[in-house]
C-alpha cells in the first residue's frame, strides 16, 4: 500500500508541474522578441543599429540613439521612401532594415512631379524636397 502512494505521488508531481507551466505559456501576454533595425538622420551623417519589437519602441530607440530630443519626426525607408506609421506595416518589414528618420524642418514634403531637390535615398521617380 505505502508503494502504491509513493508511486501515485511520482506521477502527479509531473503531472502539476506540467500544469503550472502550461498555465505560464498561456496566461502569459505574447510578447514579440526585440529585432535589428538600422537607423540613420536624415543626411545619413549618423548611423546607429537598435533592437526593437514594435514601432512605439523602435521610435523611442531610435531619438535615444540618434540623441534627437524634440520636434515631430517622420520614419521612412530607406528603399523607397515610404512612411512607415503604423504597427501592421512594422510588422511586416525583415530584420536589419534601413530607416531614415527625418525631424522638422528636414521632413519630407511631398511636390508632385516638380523639378525639385530628391532626397537622398529615394529612388527618382519620387520628387522631394527637404526644407
């Protein structure tokens, strides 16, 4: 009788500890793994790498990094040129991915299809100027 309780209680300490882990697993919010990102000012004088797992976080890195402490700031890629303002677009962008970020007076005005400066880093069929 004694061996079948020390038997009964090997198998439900097992038991338990697979429980309070799966309730850990579960119960516990889904926290994205921080990624790399490489971030660069707007005339790429400054270039710095951070690790972020949403927008929100890679924003306040990026002003930390860069030592930006006021005015609005735009995000964009470095490819192309395309705003990246939201936390779905973010998510689908790779690792090790290129941003300019450009902080008021250098952020980009949209002018059709004048003849003005482009800005560095978009491709030319964007037209821009920074002023």
């Amino acid at each position: 009788m004694e061996m079948a309780r020390d038997y009964a209680g090997a198998l439900i300490r097992p038991l338990t500890f697979m429980g309070s882990q799966t309730k850990k697993v579960l119960l516990t919010p889904l926290m994205q793994s921080p990624r790399p990102f490489r971030v660069s000012n707007h005339n790429r004088s400054s270039r710095r790498g951070v690790m972020a797992s949403n927008l929100k976080d890679l924003l306040s890195k990026t002003l930390d990094a860069l030592l930006i402490t006021s005015g609005l700031v735009t995000l964009v890629l470095e490819e192309d040129g395309t705003v990246v303002d939201t936390e779905e677009f973010f998510q689908t962008l790779g690792d090790n991915t290129h941003f300019l970020i450009y902080v008021g007076k250098h952020m980009l005005q949209v002018l059709g299809d004048t003849e003005e400066q482009t800005s560095p880093g978009l491709r030319s069929r964007h037209k821009f100027t920074i002023g």
